[in-house]
C-alpha cells in the first residue's frame, strides 16, 4: 500500500495487521489501538517538525511486503549467563530466563498488553507504525533495596524474509537497586524483502536507583529499524543510554528523559558507524524539572561511500530547575564525498541559575593527522581508519562500563572491513561479561559488584 504522494515509506495493509491481531489475541481495547495507530501510520508524515524534513533520510524504504504473522523454528542461542536475567525474542516467540533466587528477591517480569511504553500518541508515520506493529511486551519490576545489581541481557534476532519483530518493555527500578540492561540486535541474511525491527522502552527509576541502558544495534543491511524510548528519573537516581549503531538499513533513534527528582542526572551516549546506503536519524530530548540535576548528551558518527546522518539534540531546562549542568556534543566526521551528515544541537533555557553548553562539529578527516600517520610509516587507509576508530571511542570511553571500547572493537573492526555480523547456530557475537565503573570522565560512576 502506498503513502501519500511525495513520501518515501511503503507499509502493510490494515488487513495484515488485523490477521496479527487476531494471532496475538488481542482484547478489543488492544484491537482498537492498533488501528488507531495504523491510521496515523497512513496519515502522519515521515517527519512532524517541518524544520527537519530536508535532513531526513528514508528514501527506499518499503515495508509492503512485511509479513506480520510469520512464525518460524526457534534460532539457537547461548547459555544464559550465570545469575543473569536473559531475554529473547525471535521469529519463534519470546523466550525467558529468570534465575530462581532473583525470583525469591521479587524481580518480575510480566507479559503486558498495556498500551505501547514509549509513544502514547505518535508523532511519525514509521514511530506509529511500530506502535502498530508490537507483538512482543513485557514489564521488568525490580524491587527496592535489591542487594546486588541486576544484569539484564536482552537479544532481538531478525531472521526470516518480510519478518517483523516489534518489542514494548517497561522497567520499573525500585529505591536504590541497580540494573545493567543490554539490548543486543542481530540478524541473519534473509533476501531481498525489508525485516523491521522496532523497540520501545520506557524506564521508571526510583529514589536513588541506577541503570545502565546498552544498545548494540548490528543487523544487515535488509533491516528498518525504529527505536522509541523515554525515562523519568526521581530524587538522585541515574541513567546512562549508550547506543552503538554498527548496522541496518534506516535506523530511527528517539530519547526522550525526564529529570525530575533533585539530584538526577543521565548520560546520553550515541555512537554511528555508517557506510554503503545505511542511513541514521538520532533525536535526543533531555528535560531538566528537578533541582540540581546533570545531563550530558555526546554523539559522534563516522559516515563513508553514501552514508546518511542526522543527529539532534534538545536540552530543555524548565522555570525551577535550578542548579542544572547540562551539556549537549554532536560532532560527525566524512570518510568521502558522497557521505553526509548534519548535527543541530538545540538549548531551551527557562531558568537563570544554570549552566548549558553545546558544541557540533560536521567535517572529513583532518589531512594533517593523516598526514602524521603516513610519515610514522602507516598507509593511507589504515590512517584514516585509525583516526576515524578514535574518534568513536571518544564517546565509549565516557560511559560507565570497563573497556567498552575494547567490547566493541571487534564488531566495529568486522562491520568497517565490510563483514557481515550474522546469527549462528555456532558464532554468538554477543557481547562478553561486564562490568559498571567510572570513567575519567566521572569516577563516580560505580555499581557496587561486577555484573555478567
């Protein structure tokens, strides 16, 4: 079915989508939202705020042929780790592991058919369609006082041709417990046809909790993805969002945060490694309510051959959110001429008693420093490699996890040799064990035991 003339996304027909309705057995209220949020799929534009539609970057996107009640076997998949909460979801259906004694201390997690988390009302054509789309939704309640952190390894894995998998999580972290989530997106080649991925989270963290969202996005180059997530942090809880997007086709990224407790703070890191004809569109919007909260937003992109990125960033510091610190980076480098990006870092500052500062940057690789490479014996490429790794890990070596740069690098190294990161039944390129600490950046961030 085809959108409106001049837009560049084709979806499913309705009928599709009341076949998936009827698969999940959907309550009629639940029925009822999704054809609602079918109905702004069809009307709403790619892109709401008129002010950005010349940045984005969708053309080729045709979801038409997206079956959405495709079932398949089961993909094969690691051993949880130990003392671990481990979370799968695939063409099969979704499958839990919950250890016996975080079950005894009241972790939960639950099947919901509650609206989705992150979009109550959507604002874009391809956010509603993954509302739409949702047939994977669970709730994460984590109680108060949970005497060790809780690691949550979550894998998403896009297997089959026309397959669509859109997940709903809501995570509940009670007063002073802590998580490290990770969020780990892979597929196997599977033809011609476009898979979509969508992802929708929303965090509720208590009186002083902590958690650690990571994301490492690395499906081939068949996969739409859309991701939709928002936090609300109370009295000096803490929030770290740390996204490597290191493949897909069109890649949409929303976070959205809320400080509203005193003390709060959040990081928003978000790396981009962008060749061939991918294409990511980035957009952060942190909002200071509380007094004395921190926020702090860096993203950095790599782009080569016909690459395509946008990131944006909007800090908002209301009337009395005194004592707010809030900085905003977005800075991308071009690797060639056909590659393009553009960065629009954005203050909203209602309150006097602040601090706020931004800084962006769009530019190809310094000649200079390839320059000292190549006198130091290095080749041309290999400098410009080197030089565009570095750049990268800037952002990684600011989050709150040990050697995520070093974690990373394989993957990374794989994805710029042009490699295919596939699911096997054998090779899991999941990431290892890990571990929560500070960084130079802020030695404060530190959980209290390593997390596997």
């Amino acid at each position: 079915m085809a959108l409106a003339a001049g837009t560049e996304a084709l979806i499913p027909t309705a009928d599709r989508l009341i076949l998936l309705s009827e698969q999940l057995g959907d309550s009629a209220s639940r029925r009822t939202e999704r054809l609602r949020d079918f109905r702004f799929a069809e009307e709403l534009p790619l892109e709401p705020n008129p002010l950005y539609r010349k940045y984005g970057y969708f053309a080729g996107v045709d979801l038409s042929a997206l079956d959405l009640t495709r079932t398949g076997p089961p993909v094969a998949i690691p051993a949880p780790l130990p003392g671990a909460v481990q979370i799968v979801h695939d063409v099969a259906g979704t499958r839990l592991h919950l250890p016996p004694e975080l079950r005894s201390l009241g972790v939960e997690v639950t099947s919901s058919d509650l609206p989705t988390a992150a979009e109550p009302l959507p604002e874009d054509r391809l956010s509603a369609l993954a509302q739409a789309l949702v047939n994977r939704s669970y709730r994460l309640t984590v109680p108060d006082g949970l005497p060790t952190p809780l690691r949550v390894q979550e894998i998403s894995v896009v297997s089959e041709p026309g397959q669509s998998l859109s997940v709903d999580r809501q995570i509940r972290v009670g007063t002073a417990s802590q998580v490290l989530f990770t969020e780990e997106v892979f597929s196997r080649p599977a033809g011609t046809v476009q898979r979509f991925l969508g992802s929708a989270t929303q965090w509720d963290l208590g009186l002083e909790a902590k958690a650690v969202h990571l994301t490492v996005h690395a499906p081939d180059p068949g996969v739409v993805s859309i991701y939709r997530r928002r936090a609300r942090a109370g009295d000096r809880a803490r929030l770290a969002w740390i996204y490597a997007g290191l493949g897909g086709f069109r890649t949409k990224i929303r976070n959205r945060t809320s400080l509203d407790g005193s003390g709060a703070a959040v990081d928003d890191l978000q790396t981009f490694f962008g060749a061939g004809e991918q294409s990511y569109d980035s957009a952060i919007d942190m909002t200071h309510v509380g007094t004395d909260t921190h926020g702090r937003s860096i993203t950095r992109g790599v782009f080569r051959d016909q690459a395509r990125g946008m990131s944006r960033g909007l800090v908002r510091i209301e009337a009395n959110a005194r004592k707010t610190v809030s900085f905003i980076s977005e800075h991308a480098m071009l690797l060639s001429k056909g590659a393009r990006s553009d960065t629009i870092p954005i203050l909203e500052i209602l309150c006097r008693d602040v601090k706020a500062t931004h800084s962006t940057s769009v530019a190809p690789v310094d000649p200079e420093r390839v320059f000292y490479l190549e006198s130091r014996g290095h080749p041309t490429s290999s400098a410009i490699r080197m030089i565009g790794e570095g750049f990268l890990a800037y952002v990684l070596e600011h989050a709150p996890i040990a050697s995520l740069r070093d974690l990373l690098y394989p993957t990374l190294s794989r994805r710029w040799d042009g490699e295919a990161i596939a699911w096997g039944p054998q090779d899991f390129p999941l990431l290892p064990e890990l571990s929560v600490v500070g960084t130079e950046a802020d030695p404060e961030w530190r959980f209290d035991a390593k997390m596997r």
